[in-house]
C-alpha cells in the first residue's frame, strides 16, 4: 500500500470517528426570513349571554294573589311565609304594621299571637314530659293549689285536647290565678274527655303547670326551651313593646283597648313574626323539639269537633278528611292568625295578621291553592 493511499485510509477513519463522536462541524444556522412578522389578531369575546329569570313558582303566584287581592280591598294586612320540603317558597310583608307612621308589614314585623300562644304552651308541657318533669295523664290538681275537687278528674291531656269541661274565661283584665279562682267555682260542663269545648282558662292552668313543674316563670321557661335554642330572635312575651305592629279591627280602625296580656298569658299573650314561626314549624317537625313518639301524640285526633272531618290534638286541630293538616287558628281584637302544616306534603303556610279577621276561611283559600282541596 503506497503512503497517499495510507493517509487517504487514515484520513477517512479519523472522519468517520469524529461524526461517530459527534464533533462534526455544526451546520450553518438557516437564515432569518427578510419579512416583518404579522402579529395574530385575538379571538373576538362573546357577549355575555343575559341571566336567566328563575320561574315562580305556581304556589307562590297563587297564595300571592290571594293575599294581594285581599290586601287591596282592605280585609287583610301581615305576612305570610310558606315553605315545603325545607325551602321558603313565599315570604312577603303586606299592608301596614303602623298606619299613621306608614310603617310597612314585612316577614320580620313583630306581631301579636292570640291563641297561636297555645302551640307553644302544649310544646312547654311535652318538653317537661320528655324531661320526665310530669306527665299527660297527671291530674291538674297535681300542679294547681288549691283545687276544687271537681278538678280532681281533670288530666293535663284533657286540658291540651280543649276537653276538660272548665268554663271558659269570658275576662282578661284579671292575674292569671284570679282567672282560675274564679272559674273553680263553677261546676264542670261535661265529664273530662267527653267532648272538645275550647277553653281559654284550660290553657291558661297549663301555664301555670309549666310554671310548678320546671320551677321557672312561663316566660323564662320558653325563652330558655324554645325561642334561645331555635334562635327565634322576634318571639317573646307582649309586655307592650313600642316595635309591636299595631292591631286594627276588621273595618280597619284601631280598637279602643286591646285584651290584657297579663290575662292572656299562656293562652294568647306572646308575638312572634313569620320568619320565627316559620323555624319553629321546620324544628317542630324534624323532631329537633320533641321525639318522633311525642310529635304523633300531638296529631294523633282525639275527639270530634263540630265541623266534619276535624278533630282535637294536642293545641293543633287536625283534618283527617282528605289531605291531613294540623292548624292551628287566632283571632282577637286586633288580629287574626294561623298555622297549617300538610305532614304528608312536608308544606306549612303561616299567616300573621294586625287586623282583624276570619283566619278559618283564609286558610281554607290558600290550602285549596295549595293542596286542591
């Protein structure tokens, strides 16, 4: 092998090396290109699309209109909540809780309860009775000193079902142990859970039931009870706060004098607003008051009233025929009220009125926009 040969070999073996070691020379960067870059245009934004109205819901439409169309014509003036299955349906303030000053009614205007009071004095009694303080079937004279001996038969049962055959009181402007004084001298009008005859003084001994089984006032013992743990903030005693809606009888005029709260006491003398009635009906019937047990025995109907169909619970009134509800009603000087709860529909509705009228017919209206009956 000549010596060119040699170096041409040696020559290719260094190269292929030098590529296999990747020290070949680095190819020459592509040149820039001579045209300015055009920047790209941003995507035109779309217009935001308008909210979408939530629809209303057809109960509420209804139970509105009838409440709106009342208001204008001047037989109603409050509020009125409605809720199923936990959530408010309806919330609304009418008419004015004070004509003179323009004050306008809302869901947290504060107004008097009349007999809507005696919902919370059977919740009293059965919060004592879950406690193991006392029991339904305990004689009144148990807790009531001195009694007449005709008394004696009558059970707390009887007392919360309005059939203990205790007159009823026909004045307010008295203490409520004179009230009962007064009627222990009076002889029973029927044997004791014959018959449902509603009684202002029955309720007004179970106040003082409360009061001799828990060591507390009435007041103190709700406040402590129901209205602290429910946080019901607008629900207390009537000692004539000045923030209390005014009360007007039917025509429309406030009446001279309104009945004595002292007197009324645990039969009609605490206020409320929709909103705080509205948490006392969801804890009610969650069973975060009373048990499961407890809440059966106050719908569970007992005795037949008058009018087809209905008959006494424990402070409620129940329907059993058709849809089941449990009502509650008040009218006084002043105002009307009343409680429905549908337990098979999970639905309540809630009118508070400052001015006088038939609470019944009212919530039969709403209760066939509601339930078609």
């Amino acid at each position: 092998m000549t010596r060119p040969t040699l170096i041409a070999r040696l020559l290719t073996v260094l190269c292929l090396l030098a590529l296999l070691a990747g020290c070949a020379p680095a190819a020459a960067p592509a040149p820039m290109p001579t045209t300015t870059a055009v920047p790209a245009t941003a995507a035109p934004t779309a217009a935001p699309k308008p909210p979408t109205a939530t629809p209303e819901s057809p109960l509420k439409l209804a139970v509105d209109k009838i409440l709106q169309d009342l208001a204008k014509s001047g037989g109603f003036s409050g509020a009125a909540i409605v809720a199923q299955n936990g959530r408010v349906i309806l919330s609304q303030g009418y008419g004015l809780a004070d004509r003179a000053r323009q004050t306008p009614n809302t869901p947290q205007t504060k107004i008097r309860l009349g007999e809507l009071t005696q919902l919370f004095t059977a919740l009293g009694v059965l919060i004592l009775q879950e406690r193991g303080k006392l029991s339904v079937q305990d004689s009144l004279c148990k807790y009531q000193t001195p009694c007449p001996d005709n008394w004696k038969a009558v059970t707390i049962e009887n007392l919360l079902t309005s059939s203990s055959g205790i007159p009823d009181t026909g004045t307010f402007n008295q203490t409520p142990d004179q009230i009962l004084a007064s009627m222990a001298k009076w002889p029973l009008k029927f044997k004791p859970g014959t018959q449902y005859a509603y009684s202002h003084t029955g309720f007004i001994a179970l106040g003082k039931v409360i009061e001799a089984a828990s060591g507390q006032t009435y007041e103190s013992f709700l406040q402590q009870s129901i209205f602290d743990p429910l946080k019901m903030a607008s629900t207390g005693y009537d000692h004539g706060q000045a923030d209390l809606a005014v009360g007007y009888t039917d025509s429309g005029t406030r009446p001279a004098t309104l009945l004595d709260p002292q007197g009324l006491y645990a039969a009609g003398a605490l206020y409320s607003t929709v909103e705080d009635l509205e948490r006392l009906d969801q804890a009610l019937f969650a069973n975060q008051l009373v048990s499961s047990k407890t809440l059966d025995s106050m719908l569970a109907p007992r005795l037949p009233l008058t009018e087809p169909g209905w008959s006494s619970g424990y402070a409620f009134i129940i329907r059993t025929k058709g849809t089941r509800v449990a009502q509650d009603l008040s009218t006084n000087v002043g105002l009307a009220a009343f409680l429905d709860h549908y337990p098979d529909n999970n639905l309540s509705v809630i009118v508070l009125s400052n001015q006088q009228f038939d609470p019944a017919s009212l919530a039969d209206s709403v209760g066939t926009q509601l339930v078609g009956e």
